[in-house]
C-alpha cells in the first residue's frame, strides 16, 4: 500500500473516531448487545431493529480506542438498511480480511476497506473485530447465522 493510501486511511478512521456515525440509542432495538476487548478496555454497545429480514436501523455506541470507535462507526455506515443475509457475508469477509486469510474485496466492503491498515498491528485486530464479534452474536441470537 503506498504511503498517500496509507494516510487517506488514517484520516477516514480519525473522521469516524472523532464524530462516530450511528452513535445514538434506538428507540424500538429488536435486539441489543454488549462486548468488551479487555486487551484494551474497549466497549461497545449494538442495538439492532430489523425488520423483514433486513437491518432497518443500526447503533453503536463505544468506548475506546481510535481503531475500535471507528471500526463500529463504519459498522453503522455500511451495514445500515442491508439485507442480514449480506451483513453475514460482509462480517465474515471483514474478519478473514483482517486475520489474513482474504484480501480486501473493496467492493463489498466500502468504507471499511480503511482498516485494513490494522492487519500490520495484531494486537489491534481485535480493537477493529470488537464491533463485528458482537454483532454476530447478536445475529446468532437472533438466530440468523
Ligand atoms: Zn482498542
């Protein structure tokens, strides 16, 4: 990746720390659910509401790292009005990126392309997976996964 790729990223992920997309409560969540990375002491809280087998609407709220802040705002950004079956896929290919077993699919991934650069920093994987652990969780209980 070069350098001027590497500092666009760095500037989205600031972007979404500094003012978090989706970082309010929603009035009727089907579902609501916790995770914490204790590795660095972040938390986040996701609220769901679907609806017909989409998400309707999506909340995250962290507290946290840069990386872990940002990863959930972009959680909010991309996966919000999408079909459940294409959010599963979509975790699941942002995960496998980020441990390195696939190379980014930018198409499918959007915005979160951008924390990619985390790859290069294990102990910061699980800051950028935190919001993507908790919402399959909240998917398997949903009973969706
Ligand atoms: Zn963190």
């Amino acid at each position: 990746m070069s350098s001027e790729l590497d500092e666009l990223y760095r500037d989205v992920i600031l972007d979404h720390f500094r003012s978090p997309r989706g970082a309010r409560p929603l009035p009727r969540p089907t579902i609501v659910e916790e995770g914490y990375n204790p590795l660095c002491g972040d938390e986040v809280i996701l609220e769901l509401e679907v609806e017909e087998g989409r998400l309707k609407d999506v909340a995250v709220r962290s507290r946290g790292c840069s990386i872990s802040v940002a990863s959930g705002s972009f959680l909010a950004q991309e996966l919000r009005g999408k079909p459940l079956s294409e959010i599963v896929r979509i975790a699941a290919h942002f995960k496998s990126m980020l441990q390195g077993t696939e190379e980014p699919d930018e198409a499918l991934l959007g915005d979160l392309a951008a924390l990619q650069g985390a790859r290069k920093f294990p102990v910061r994987i699980k800051c950028a997976l935190l919001p993507w652990t908790t919402l399959e969780q909240a998917l398997r209980r949903l009973g969706n996964s």
